[in-house]
C-alpha cells in the first residue's frame, strides 16, 4: 500500500477527479453515469464544508480500483481494492483512533484465507 494514499490533504491535491454528487446511479444495470454514459475514472466525495471523506476509482460504471475513505478527524477509515466492483486485493478498516480493526485479503470478491 502506497502511504501517500493515506494523507488525506495530498489524495485532495494531486489526484484529480469529479465530485460523486455530479455522477447518476442505475439501479436496473448497478452502474454510476455522467451523462447518461457509464463512468470512467475518479470520484471524490465531500462533507458540507468542502472537506475530501472519500475518493474512488470506477472503470465502466463500477469501482475498479482503489477507494479510500477517511474520519472527520483526518484518519484514514478505509482502504479497499476494487474489480469490476467487487474486493480484489486488500480490504483494511481503521477506528477513529487509527487502530487497523480490519484486515482482509480478497480474490474476486472471496476472502481469501491463506492471507
């Protein structure tokens, strides 16, 4: 895992993106859409006060990709690694504190135990 995606203030500033309010969830096909075509690329989600909570990658209209996520405190909450939305790779979850309360290892959506 790249430390940088853990700093919250350097994910806002270097990595580009759309906000996740500007795309359009389908239910029928499970897709998110910008213009009414399935997205490709980054999303960022905000607080009230412009603060970056989130950011996730989408490739066809689903995660594809990393996603990040983070307490109003500035720890990191989550951190997943995503396929054609589904977990493929590390799946980790921290407490407000910063303690690591989850740690799993995915392969196409199923947990992978020899991890």
């Amino acid at each position: 895992m790249d430390p940088l995606w853990l700093d919250r203030e350097k994910v806002d500033s270097l990595i580009e993106g759309i906000e996740f309010r500007g795309l359009e969830y389908h239910p029928g096909s499970g897709l998110y859409c910008l213009n009414c075509e399935p997205f490709t690329g980054v999303c960022k989600t905000r607080s009230r006060t412009g603060r970056l909570e989130g950011i996730a990658h989408l490739k066809g209209g689903v995660e594809c990709g990393l996603s990040v996520a983070w307490h109003p405190n500035g720890h990191v909450w989550l951190y997943s690694e995503m396929d054609d939305g589904v977990y493929h790779g590390w799946h980790l979850q921290w407490d407000e504190e910063g303690n690591k309360v989850v740690e799993e290892h995915y392969v196409m959506g199923v947990l992978d135990h020899r991890q």
